[in-house]
C-alpha cells in the first residue's frame, strides 16, 4: 500500500521555492533598472560606473558593505595561508638549529689550564673574541635589571615577540626618529647565538632571517625561563672588543666577578651591547658616548622602579672610566708559560686546532706549581750567575719517575726577556755531550750479550784511538779527555763517572751505533741523532747530534725506573665546555728496555764520588753531584763548537721519585767563557733539594736517603783485589784469564832487567783483550800497573856499598859499618850475629855506624844496608873470642 505524503510538507518546499524566485526575481530587475541608467556603449559604461558617486555609493550600500566583509576574510585566510607556509618553510632550515641546544651554544669559550692540584696557570682568551660563562646566581641583579631597563622593558610580558615593540619602532623608524630595533631580548639572544653573521642585513634578503628569528623567539621562551634567557643573554653579549659575556666585561674592565659589579659598573657594562665597538671601554674616543648611554641605562632604571632617583645620582656621579683596569696582554699573569704553551701545542696535534682554537676546555695538567716554583727559584740564582761564564740563557726539565709526567718545565732564564725569552730550551734541539755516555753507551754495553759481558768493574782501556775514531776522516780528527790525558786501564767505573771519552767510543763501537742508537731512544731520547744519520762514533759523546732536553731528561728517569720506559705526559685531564671527558691520562704499561741490572749498574756508577774523583777531583764529591739527604745519580755534559771551545753545559740527575735535566748556553749558540760546570750543578743542587723535601716528602712520595733499589739477581765480586757489583750474567772466565806477573814493588810497575830482586813482586793479574785495539791488557791488583814499566830503576844506578870492623873491649864487641849511599838515599841498616838481628840502625847517608853486644862462640857478623829503591848491600866479618 502506498503511502500518500503530507499536504503540509508539500506546501513548506512549494513557499520556501516560491520565495526563491521572488527574491531572484526581484535581484535581476533591481540590476535590470541599474543598467538602464548606464550608457550602452561598453566603454561609456565602464567610466559610468567607475563615478565616485557610483564608488562610494556601493561600498557604503549593505551590498558593498557585505562584499567588504568577504574580501577582507579572504585576505585574512589568504595571509594565514602565507604566513603559515612561510613558517613551515623556514622551519625546514631550522631543523640542524634546537632551541634546546641553546644553552649548549652558550659557552665558555676560555680555556682554562690548572696544575695536578687545581692551581689556575693561564686562561687562554684566544686570538678572537671570548666569552666567559656563569650562572645565574653568579650575575649580581642590578646587572640583570640594568639590562631589561635598557634593552625590553616588556621582558617579563612578552612571549617572545613584542607586537607593541615592533609598531613602535616601526613608527618610529618611518617617522624619520633615531633608528629603532623592534627586537626583544630574546630575539637578540637568538640571532647572536644563531644568526650573529647574519645580523648586518637589514634589506628584503633579511626578512628570512628575522622569520627564523621570530621562530626561534617564540620556541625559546617556551623551553625557559626568563631568568634563564636573560641569564643566557648576559653570557652571550658583547661587552667590548673581544670580550663577550657579562663575565669576562667584569674581570677585564673591573678586576671583578660580575657578581660583585656595583650599580655604576652594571650600568656601564649594560650600556656596552647597544654599540660595543663605540662604547667599548677602551676606546677612549667614544667615553662621552659611553658615559651618556650609562646615565640613560640609570635613568631607566629608575623609570622602572628599580632605583631610587638618589641611588641614580650617586651612579652617576661615581667617575668610573677612571676605574677601569688598563688593558693586559693575552698572555699576561701566565704561570709556568714555556709548559702551558706547550701543552697547548700538544692538544692542537692531538684534539685538533679547531677543537682547541673553540677553546671552553678545562686543561689538568702535569705541572706541580710548587715544584715550578721551586725550579724557577734555582733557575733565577743560575741566571744571576751566568755573565761570570759567558751565557745568557737556562733551562731546566722535570720528570716524575714513577709516571713520566712533567712537574717542572723552565724554557728560557726569562719567559718576557727580549729576543729569545719566548723560545723553550727544554723542547729544542740540542746537543747533550757526554750526558748522552749512560743512555747510548753504556746501557747497551751492559746487556747481557753472547761472548763477553760487561760490568762496572770491566775494563775499556783509555787511549790514543785516533786511527780508529778517525779512520775515512777527511778534515781535522782527534779524540782527547776533557783532561787532554789518557788514564790507561781504568774499570768502566771510573770511565763513565769521570766521563772519560775513549772508553765510551769503545763502548758504541762494541755495540754498534744502529744498536746503541735504537737503546737510546727506546730509553726516551727518541728525537736523538735524528737530525744527523751521518754522525757514527761521535754520537757516543754527544757530536754532531741533538736531543730534546725534556726527552733527554725522561731517559734518566728509564734508568730510575729500572730500565723501563714510559712516554712523556704533559696533560692528566681534558673536558669541553659541556665537561665531557675528551683526554685522560691512564697510567700506560712501561715498557722493559734493558735489564734491571743493567739500570742498577748505571745508577751505582753515577752516584760514586770516589769514582768521579779521577777527573772531577774534590768536586765531584761537592754540590750538585751530592745533595744533602738526597741521594742521586748524576752526570755531566759539555759540547764544544769544532775549536775547543765549549758551548753547552749539562747536568743530569735522578733519584728514586724525580728525575732533572739543566742546561746553560747562549740563546745564539756562540761559545762559553768557560766550561766549568758551577751553574748548572747549583741550579740542580737547589731543585732537586726544594722538591724532595718540599714536595714528595710531604706527600709521602720519598723519604730522605732513599736510594735505587737493588734487583735481585746482583753480584758482588772481588776481582784483581777490587771488589764490585757485576749482573748475573756475568761470566769472569769468558772476560778474562789470569796470569802471573812480576811487579817492581817500589814503582808498582812491571819489573825490568834493572829492577832489583829486592824489588820484586810477583802478583797473579788478569789478562783481557781490548775489543777495539785487539791488544791484550793486563789488570793487576789495586795500586799497580800493568801497563808500564818500572821507571824507578835503572841499569846504571850506583848500588850502595857496606864494610864491616869489630873491636873488642872486654866482655863486649863493637861492631862498626861503614855505609855509602849509592843513587838512592839509604834507609835502613841492619847488624847481625849469626841469624840474630842485634841492631837496627837509622841511617840518613854515608857515614859509620855502630853498636855494641855481646858475643859467645864464633861468629858471623854482618851488616846490611838497604836504600828507598830497594838496592841492598851487605858486607861481613868472623868472629872468634
């Protein structure tokens, strides 16, 4: 069944239609009577209607009027379109740039180096602007109201963006005022942060840049807090010159934190950002600029509540461009500047120039201020004394033997001394002379070997080698002692303590230079003989080559350690501005380069004074090679120019804790006045006793006397009557055979044909074959000689001569010798009955002497006289009661 619709429903839809019409209908005759008022020609109708009349009468018409409504929605619709889309494109170039990152880019950017304990030695500003960073509660508030009063009084208000601001300056700008920046002081923050290149394009190029600025304002306070951007805002802006951030404008102009600037000096510095090249503080022409925009920063102050009108006054009346601090050097108040620099130098290698040139890093260093203090100390009392030894210039190098890291480091007499003050001795090439014997020579010597080994108590004889040493030489070539003298058969003992240096060439050539060479720089001298791969033998005493003092002085600290290397260590601790960990120290595994033994017979040499005796007499027994309570080992060097005249002098020494290295010179390299080794032996004796007992031994790092100690495994032998230490190793039939020999007992020299059998001696001595000459020697027992001859007698000496008379005088019998001297002066004389010695008689010469006894029985009387060459002569005579 169909169901019919509703009559009344079908009427609603027929008057809802008809009203339609009527209204359209309406419409189209309303414009139908507009047109016919219009002229018909098209062109005539187009004026017409263009009429102001026609004009005004529409837009003021309701139809005009709802026409308006539409275009300015659309406009409205058709702007959000734009400024949405111009948003998210821009935002695409804001995808590497993080609002929260900001406070990241807000950093320190001065590097701070400190010594082991956290002293302060140098903060370096760099060679462009810095900035140093602090927190809030580090800034004092009137520089934080200063700051808001002059640069967005709307601070607190805003989001960001200050519409108000902008219309401002806007109007401003138009109306031909003072140029005006509509910019909160967040927008600042964000386009010196990330736009600061970018921030001198004002043109229409500028409009993406002030979008992204915009941006990046609104996103900003949504991620902080005020006091968090103004915070931020202080540590970025420029205050002057290179210095941003409030920080470093408070230190640099006031000698202060920012946390403790006065009114006037927060106004002052608040006033700096607006212009910082104009009212940079130090640029006295723009004073009067500066103190103007100070007086407005105060008046604003006061406009906003902050100060009082009195405390405005007072602000002002302060004269406070007089109190500026003068402007310092970057490198000015630096502590231990040779050290810092280098360590510097030494992070550009390894973190990169570019990680170091951002600076913001916190350096812990090596460096004990205490232990540089006392080496700065002893190397001021050497400088005082160099123009009586023809130098100008010292350097001293310390290590820490237990670590390998630098505690001490002094590169020149005077780090601000004209010319040279600034180069660093102590990592420059120089030539170590004999301090270089124990390292290359000696310690490879030591090693244990197949064949022969050798000892402290072995025996490289002193020599003329001169057809060794300079055999292929074209020029002039000679090798002489210090001395200028030959000492013959002395042990390797004597040899190395008195630095003798004919033994010492023995020794390289025993071990070969690549060996000796490679020991060397194993030990720490890693740069030595680098510079020269031509040098052959004369690198055993330090010619032709160079090594780095620092380098050098490592290598004694091996020998302290025992024969063991580790490298060098300037730094213990590198973090960045955001304190993650970018280099730290671990202590490394040393690395065994000689034996124990071999370190143990070094260090046992060159803390002998009795043998240092042979060449440096009393004085090796004097300062520097002894310190008080302070036992070490030491050695001694001297370079000579090619004329005999000596150009460096060292001193190197090492104890169980500390090893140092000295050198004096001229800064141009021109010779000494003298070689006497006085300078750099008291800069030495005064370090090394201020820094035991003033550094290790209160940290407990070292007692007084404390001594190397001995490994197992050492030998104490008695050989040739001369007891010494020799290495486990060490086999004395393979170094040596004994033999018998006879001995003038007067000379101590090898008996002659003329030696006198009253002389003679004879004396098992050990026979060895010198590896370089391939001449046998002969060592003999402590105080002879087996390499010379008696020189004591001779074939032609007068022996002298004795006759003998007796008398009788009743129970008694006086015997009377008549004595001549021969050559020698006579010194005893002898009178015997039978086997019985009845006197023995003072002689002085020639002359007669006599004694009185008693004999029974006959007898035989003799007389027998002796002279100080051991000649002897005796006369007799029979007796019968």
């Amino acid at each position: 069944m169909t169901k019919k619709s509703s009559p009344r429903k079908m009427n609603l839809y027929a008057n809802l239609s008809h009203k339609r019409k009527t209204k359209k209908d309406l419409k189209a005759r309303k414009r139908a009577e507009y047109l016919a008022t219009l002229p018909k020609h098209p062109v005539k109708r187009f004026f017409a209607r263009m009429h102001p009349r026609r004009v005004a009468g529409y837009w003021f018409s309701r139809k005009g009027g709802m026409m308006l409504l539409k275009i300015v929605g659309v406009l409205v619709l058709v702007g959000v379109l734009t400024i949405g889309s111009l948003f998210a494109y821009y935002r695409r170039d804001l995808n590497s740039i993080r609002p929260s990152e900001l406070a990241k880019r807000v950093q320190t950017t001065v590097t701070k180096y400190y010594d082991r304990n956290g002293q302060l030695l140098w903060e370096d500003k760099g060679d462009g602007d810095y900035k140093l960073v602090v927190k809030s509660d580090q800034i004092n508030p009137y520089m934080k109201e200063a700051t808001v009063a002059i640069e967005d009084r709307d601070f607190y208000n805003h989001r960001g963006v200050s519409p108000t601001g902008l219309a401002r300056a806007a109007f401003n700008n138009a109306s031909g005022g003072s140029t005006q920046g509509g910019s909160t002081l967040t927008q600042q923050l964000v386009k010196q942060v990330f736009f600061s290149d970018e921030s001198q394009d004002r043109g229409l190029s500028g409009v993406p840049r002030k979008i992204k600025e915009l941006i990046l304002a609104i996103e900003v306070e949504r991620m902080y807090d005020k006091d968090q951007i103004l915070t931020l805002y202080l540590n970025e802006s420029p205050y002057g010159g290179r210095r941003n951030g409030v920080e470093s404008g408070a230190q640099t102009y006031f000698g202060k934190s920012a946390n403790d600037l006065s009114l006037p000096e927060a106004a002052l510095l608040a006033a700096i950002p607006n212009q910082p090249g104009l009212y940079d503080p130090y640029n006295e022409a723009g004073h009067e600029a500066l103190i103007a925009r100070q007086h407005k920063v105060l008046d604003s102050m006061r406009e906003t509540g902050k100060i009082t009108q009195k405390e405005a006054d007072d602000a002002k009346a302060y004269d406070v461009i007089a109190n500026i601090k003068p402007q310092v050097n970057t490198n000015e108040n630096i502590k231990a500047p040779h050290f810092v620099l280098e360590v510097r130098k030494q992070l550009e290698k390894e973190l990169g120039k570019a990680t170091v040139g951002r600076g913001g890093l916190t350096v812990k260093t090596t460096l004990d201020l205490k232990a540089q203090e006392a080496a700065e100390k002893a190397v001021a009392t050497g400088a005082g004394m160099l123009k009586n030894y023809g130098a100008d210039n010292l350097s001293l190098s310390s290590v820490d033997v237990k670590t390998g890291q630098i505690i001490a480091m002094v590169g020149s007499v005077d780090y601000n001394k004209d010319i040279y003050g600034q180069q660093n001795s102590a990592t420059s090439p120089l030539e170590p002379g004999s301090s270089i014997k124990p390292i290359a020579d000696y310690a490879p010597l030591f090693k244990q070997r197949e064949g022969t080994n050798y000892a402290p108590g072995s025996i490289l004889k002193d020599e003329n080698i001169n057809s060794i040493y300079c055999a292929g030489s074209t020029s002039s070539c000679s090798l002489n002692n210090y001395t200028r003298r030959f000492y013959g058969n002395v042990p390797i003992r004597q040899s190395l303590a008195g630095s003798l240096n004919i033994p010492a060439v023995k020794a390289m050539q025993i071990n070969g230079v690549e060996d000796s060479l490679k020991t060397a720089r194993d030990l720490g001298d890693s740069s030595y003989c680098t510079d020269n791969n031509n040098a052959g033998l004369s690198a055993a005493i330090g010619g032709g080559c160079t090594v780095k003092q620092v380098e050098h002085t490592n290598a004694y600290a091996s020998l302290a350690r025992g024969g063991s290397y580790k490298p060098l260590a300037y730094v213990l601790e590198v973090r960045n501005a955001s304190n993650e960990v970018l280099k730290k120290w671990e202590d490394p595994k040393a690395k065994q380069v000689v034996d124990p033994q071999v370190a143990y017979m070094l260090s046992s040499i060159l803390s002998d004074a009795s043998a240092r005796s042979i060449t440096f007499g009393s004085q090796g027994s004097s300062y520097g090679f002894v310190v008080p309570n302070v036992w070490t080992a030491s050695k001694t060097g001297t370079t000579e120019n090619g004329n005999g005249q000596a150009k460096d002098s060292w001193f190197m020494n090492y104890s169980p804790a500390v090893a140092t290295g000295v050198w004096m010179g001229n800064h141009d390299g021109k010779p000494l006045g003298s070689s006497d080794n006085s300078v750099v032996r008291r800069v030495s004796n005064d370090y090394t006793a201020a820094v035991h007992t003033q550094v290790y031994q209160p940290a407990k790092q070292w007692t007084p006397n404390q001594q190397i100690t001995r490994p197992d495994g050492m030998k104490d032998l008695v050989i040739n009557g001369k007891k010494d230490i020799y290495p486990s190793w060490y086999d004395q039939k393979t170094a040596a055979t004994a033999v018998k020999m006879t001995f003038d007992s007067v000379s101590k020299k090898k008996a002659t044909d003329c030696t006198p059998e009253g002389a003679r001696v004879e004396l098992s001595v050990t026979k060895t074959t010198d590896p370089i000459t391939k001449k046998d020697a002969y060592i003999a027992p402590d105080g002879y000689d087996a390499s010379k001859d008696d020189d004591k007698h001779k074939c032609d000496d007068i022996k002298p001569s004795v006759t003998v008379t007796v008398t009788k005088s009743g129970s008694n019998v006086t015997i009377t010798a008549n004595a001549t001297q021969g050559t020698n002066p006579l010194t005893s004389l002898k009178i015997s009955v039978g086997d019985t010695v009845v006197a023995d008689v003072p002689v002085s010469g020639s002359g007669s002497y006599s004694a009185t006894t008693t004999v029974t029985g006959p007898q035989t009387i003799t007389a027998t006289l002796q002279d100080s060459a051991l000649y002897s002569a005796s006369g007799s005579q029979q007796y019968s009661p």
